[in-house]
C-alpha cells in the first residue's frame, strides 16, 4: 500500500480500492461494537483514543521517511475537524442509542454524498444509484422503527447520530479532496493531531473526562481496540480514496448496520426485531444491485477501450 498523493480525483473504481473500503467499511462494523461496549465514556474514550493515535501516526510517519509541514496542515484541517466532530457525536450516539439505530441514521450518508459527487468529483451518477439509496433509505427506516422498541432509544441518542451523519459526509469529502496533496499517512497524522486540542476541551467541559478519572490498564485495553479497528479502517479508506469513488465508497458504508447489528446481539445482547432484520435485508439486496451494476459497467467500458474506436 503506497502512500502518496495523486493528482486528479478517479472515476473508476480499481479491484484494490474497492477491497480497501471493503475492508475498511468491515473494520469500522466491528470497531462500533468496541466502541458501544467500551466502559469508557463517549467523549473520553474519543480524546484518548486522538492523543495516542497522534503519537502512533506520527512516529510511523517519520519512521517511514515522512514529515510534516504547514502544507500538510493546510491541506488536512478540514478533514480533522468533521473527523473529530464524527467521533464526538457518534461515541455519544452508540452511548445513548441502540448500535442498529446509530449506525443505520450514519449509514444514510450516502443519499447526501449523490449530490455532490458528480459536481466536486466530476463522478457519474447513475439512475440505479439514486433508485437503490432511495430503496436503502426506505430500509433505514425499517432498522430504526424496529430499534426504537427495544427501549433503548433516546432522544439525545437519535439526535446525535443525525449530527454525525453530517459530520461523517463532511469527513468523506475533505478527506477526498485531502488526498489529492498527502499521503495516507500524512493525513491521518495531521487529523489525529488537529483532533487533540479539539477533543480537550469539549470532553473537560461536558465532565466526561474529568468523570471517568484515571483510565485503569483495562481500559487502555479498549482504547486500543478503538485504534485498532477502526483506526485501521481510516487508514484503508482514505488510501482507498485515490483508487475508487466517492460514490462507491460511501455505498459500502450500507453495510455497517447489518454488520454492527449483527454483531452488537451477539457481544452486547442489544435485541434484534423482525423489522430490523428485513430493513437491514433491504439495505444489502440494495448495496448489492449497486456493486454488481458498477462492476458490470466498468467491464463493458474496459471491452470498448480494447477493441478501440471504429476504424
């Protein structure tokens, strides 16, 4: 996995970019259990996990011959500071809401990427794209509705997962277009930077913080966790950002509630209505349309590439 910046935003989606996101989109699933099953509060668990992945990022960086410069915060500050937003609200959603809700209210993301992507990334977006997040929404819906009588649900929980959905498209975007001047690295290292001062004082003043007291080794164990998988996750996605679609990769995201859903009755025993399951079913025969439209696309326009114009 190369870490350089590329110029121009790609059009296609490459086999190695769609299995980066793919994987990132998987790791991101699993991360939410993490996160939802971590006793660390929210927003303390979100500033602890900044300060030491900024120590990780950054020695690696540097290890691998890198460096940071003005230009690579000038380039990267958008991009941190929806990050740091996304895991502010979010670390608070999975806290105050089911794991179904949080992430399947995130996972409407891509119905807000479809306007912008042909405009800012010069992307085709084809009727198949608008008809299936259409249909994927409808099945949004359907986790939510049958999340919601669990009782687990609240207000504030609903409320910031709507806020991360906004923070999560605006992360997406800059972080595209962030791509085109750093390395992988580099960005990441900038985010997780820009993220500490962020974090700090928001996690002081809403006491969570200062509540949770001194972290025990247990503790770190889960922050770790959080570093680890989805920490991992962003670093696939954003190498992934040069080498497929805005619009692919923010498709992939339908995964996350059937994954997480699945996932979080396993390990936290959050329950799992009827209506839920066929909302998520909804979502991945959607997501699957989607791929399999895009895949056969890309193999027509590759056979006319080859065969050449007519002579």
């Amino acid at each position: 996995m190369t870490d350089t910046a590329e110029t121009g935003h790609p059009t296609a989606t490459t086999t190695p970019g769609f299995f980066a996101a793919l994987g990132a989109t998987l790791l991101w699933s699993v991360g939410n259990v993490a996160i939802a099953g971590s006793p660390i509060n929210g927003l303390a668990l979100a500033f602890h996990r900044l300060w030491i992945a900024a120590i990780i990022f950054t020695a690696v960086l540097y290890a691998t011959g890198g460096r940071l410069t003005a230009a690579s915060f000038r380039h990267g500050w958008k991009g941190a500071v929806f990050f740091t937003a996304d895991i502010a609200t979010f670390y608070l959603a999975v806290k105050y809401t089911t794991l179904a809700d949080a992430t399947t209210i995130s996972a409407l993301q891509p119905a807000l990427i479809l306007f912008i992507a042909g405009s800012m990334f010069g992307e085709r977006v084809r009727p198949r794209h608008i008809v299936c997040t259409v249909i994927a929404i409808v099945g949004v819906l359907a986790v939510v509705r049958g999340s919601s009588t669990s009782g687990d649900v609240t207000a504030f929980g609903e409320v910031m997962a709507v806020l991360a959905l906004f923070a999560w498209v605006g992360y997406f975007v800059y972080s595209k277009q962030a791509r085109q001047h750093l390395g992988t690295v580099e960005y990441l290292t900038v985010i997780m930077i820009v993220g500490v001062p962020l974090m700090l004082p928001l996690s002081l003043l809403t006491g969570q913080l200062t509540d949770q007291g001194w972290l025990s080794l247990g503790d770190y164990g889960w922050v770790f966790l959080v570093i680890a998988l989805p920490g991992t996750g962003h670093l696939l996605i954003n190498w992934a950002h040069n080498h497929t679609t805005i619009t692919l990769t923010s498709l992939l995201t339908l995964l996350m509630p059937a994954i997480s859903t699945a996932c979080a009755a396993v390990f936290l025993d959050q329950e799992v209505t009827a209506l839920t399951v066929i909302g998520i079913s909804v979502v991945l025969v959607s997501l699957a349309f989607v791929i399999a439209g895009d895949a056969r696309a890309a193999a027509i326009e590759a056979e006319s590439a080859e065969d050449g114009p007519p002579i």
